[in-house]
C-alpha cells in the first residue's frame, strides 16, 4: 500500500490547513520534552509568530536511562493542547504505548511514532486504527525496506496517512549522535508515494550542526522539517545539546525558505 507501484503519484497528508508532500517545506518545531506551561507557551507564541504551523513536544519520552525525565505524560498533553488554543499551532507527538496512543490521538493532531517503537509491530497496528495522520520515525538500524514495512503495518490496518522521518542512523561514526541519511530522500520518494521529512536534531545530537543538515535535507526533497528547539536550551531536560535558541530556530527559517526557493 506505501508502495509507488500501487499508487504512482505523490501523497498529500493535510492536517487541518496544511499539507505534507505538497509545494511547500513544512517546518514542524518545539521542545524535545514538555516541561512546563512556561516554556510551552512561550515555544508555541514564537512558533506562531516566526510561521512555524505544527509544534512537537514530547510528554510520553522514551529516555535511554529510567534516571532521566520521563515526561509529563497526560498532563503535558493537557497543555500541548491549550497552547493549540491560544497560538493556534498543531500538535505533534510521540505516543510510546497502547494507553499514551489512545491519548496523543485524542489530545494531539498528529501522532509520532518514535525510532525505538519503528518495530513495535502490534503498536503499529492500532497505530493503524488511531484516527488520526502519523509521523513515522526510522528507527535508529533499520534499512530503509524495514522502515517502508512498518509503514505498510500502518496502512494495511486503515491508516495511509503516514509522513516517514529520517532521523539519522548508527554508524560506525561517533562525531555525531547518528549519520543522517540524506541518501533516504530520494530513495524513499522513489520507493514510496509518502512524504518524507527530515529531522536533523537528532542526528546532529549538537545544535551547530542543525542547521547545514536541514539545509541539505530540504536541497534533497525532503517535504519538512522537525527541529528541537527549547527558549533555554541549557536548561532543558531531554536533548538540551541538540536543541536550538529562538534565535537560531529564526535563523533556520530564514535559511530553508532561502534554500526552499533555489530549488
Ligand atoms: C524525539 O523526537 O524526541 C525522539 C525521541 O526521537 P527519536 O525517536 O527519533 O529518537
Ligand atoms: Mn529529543
């Protein structure tokens, strides 16, 4: 079903007023991780004066050590959805379970489904049947045939509003926390009739390093962009190193609509 033989032109996913896999880069950007009301509300009044449309936010996180902030679970969805309310962004986030999907779904307009969970083959299922259009992370060693067929999970269950997201690799290179793979561009869009976007952050694990590879995502046809972005990244409790300052995150836009025009 994802595949371009079974359906030869591009997809378009519109949530709401946009439009995945359309003309236009879509730039999806906030916070690794929910905090507080505080720091949400000021991420979603920038993304809507800067024309960020869709804000992320992670309240379920999926975090390597048990020590780390697990996020702020229902409650942060609470706020996801107030600050949709007052800035009028939407809603992106990850569901890592039967019972956070079944909330993210209600709560959020699009939901994410993270690199660790890529194979979580009975969560794709009722990914499947969740109502609602998903972003589809690669999962950190997955091929790009594996990832096509967790997608094909996704949509053999009811689903084919599904937007992939390359998100980096491991390689053997340790410089960076993952290689992004700019290379999934244009084979996935070869492969596949789904819109593909880009999430240089967590590739990149270091903020300086955001920028050139959103850049060259967009220089390759990615169809958007998900950039963590915190109002104090030194502060923050997930991914603080990889997340830009409202200044860069401006910056940022600035350069994709540059490069976004040249191609
Ligand atoms: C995230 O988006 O914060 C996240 C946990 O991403 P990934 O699943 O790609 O590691
Ligand atoms: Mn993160």
């Amino acid at each position: 079903l994802v595949s371009r033989d079974f359906h030869p032109d591009d997809s378009v996913i519109q949530v709401g007023p946009v439009a995945f896999g359309g003309d236009k880069v879509i730039v999806m950007s906030g916070p690794c991780a929910v905090e507080s009301r505080e720091q949400l509300m000021m991420t979603a009044e920038f993304m809507q004066r800067v024309g960020v449309p869709v804000m992320r936010g992670g309240a379920y996180k999926p975090r390597t050590s048990p020590y780390s902030f697990q996020g702020m679970r229902l409650d942060g969805l609470k706020m996801l959805a107030e600050a949709r309310e007052r800035y009028g962004v939407l809603i992106v986030t990850e569901a890592v379970d039967h019972e956070s999907l079944a909330n993210v779904a209600e709560w959020a307009d699009i939901v994410q489904i993270g690199a660790r969970n890529m194979q979580n083959f009975e969560l794709l299922k009722a990914v499947g049947q969740c109502g609602r259009p998903v972003l589809l992370k690669r999962g950190m060693a997955a091929t790009i045939d594996e990832w096509l067929l967790a997608a094909e999970y996704i949509a053999a269950h009811g689903n084919l509003n599904i937007i992939l997201c390359e998100r980096g690799i491991r390689t053997y290179e340790t410089k960076t926390r993952n290689t992004l793979d700019i290379s999934a561009v244009p084979v996935v869009k070869q492969l596949s009739h789904l819109p593909v976007v880009i999430d240089p952050s967590h590739a990149a694990g270091q903020w300086q390093w955001v920028l050139p590879l959103a850049r060259a995502g967009v220089a390759a046809g990615a169809d958007g962009l998900i950039i963590e972005t915190h109002p104090n990244p030194a502060e923050a409790l997930s991914d603080g190193p990889q997340s830009l300052n409202f200044r860069h995150m401006e910056e940022l836009m600035e350069e994709v609509g540059r490069v976004a025009r040249a191609v």
